[in-house]
C-alpha cells in the first residue's frame, strides 16, 4: 500500500480498473510454468491491471483467504469481485475468462469476505 495516497483517492483511482490477480506460491511448479501465461495475458489485455501474489511471501495482504488450487486467480472490477477459483494453465483458459467477466456486470454472490477484502486491498493498493 501507498500510504501516501489517502485510500479516498486510491478508490476513486480505480473505481473501473478491472483488476487480474493471480494467487500463487513460490513452491508450486504449476505457478512457476503460469508466469509465461500471465505475461501473455498483460500484453493481449493492456487496460488491466495484473498483479501476482504469493500467497505465503504476501501472507498479510491475502489475510484470511483460504487458497487450495494453484493457480487461483481473482478478477474484479473497481470493488466488485466478479470471479476468483482455480484456473487450469492453458493460455486460452485465462483469456476466455478474461473475456467472460468482461462482458458482465454481474458480481460473484457467493465469494467469501475475505476473498471480498482482498480485492479491496488489492485494488486500493499502488
């Protein structure tokens, strides 16, 4: 966190970001392999924000999230989760997802409140 931006002006930074993280751990070879897969994903989507989180190294920022599966990923727009699950590591998984969410406007109902909190941080984070 930028603890000279007022978390006023962070929210309204990025009120319509759509926001693409990916919860990870530096253990978990599948992770390791993802990172070429999630490069890819920031160039062919450029207005996104992508942030990769190590689950354990970040174990403050994730909080009370229980992630199980590797890799999970976590899309929101502004402070609207609209989907976090795991994901298989196929390219054209992410991108087919990516697109999905795009063209919702539907929040994830069901997410939890902490998968809720983190992308808040995430989001009010620079």
């Amino acid at each position: 966190m930028n603890a000279t931006v007022p978390p006023t002006d962070a929210h309204a930074r990025h009120a319509g970001t759509t926001l693409v993280a990916c919860l990870c751990a530096a253990w978990c070879r599948t992770c390791d392999s993802y990172h070429d897969t999630f490069a890819e994903l920031r160039q062919q989507f450029p207005g996104y924000r992508f942030i990769w989180v190590d689950i354990e190294d970040d174990e403050e920022l994730v909080g009370d999230l229980d992630v199980e599966t590797f890799p999970t990923l976590l899309i929101g727009v502004g402070e609207q989760l609209r989907f976090i699950g795991p994901v298989t590591p196929q390219l054209s998984t992410a991108q087919r997802l990516l697109e999905s969410t795009a063209q919702t406007t539907r929040a994830v109902t069901q997410a939890s409140p902490a998968a809720q909190a983190l992308l808040v941080r995430l989001q009010s984070s620079c």
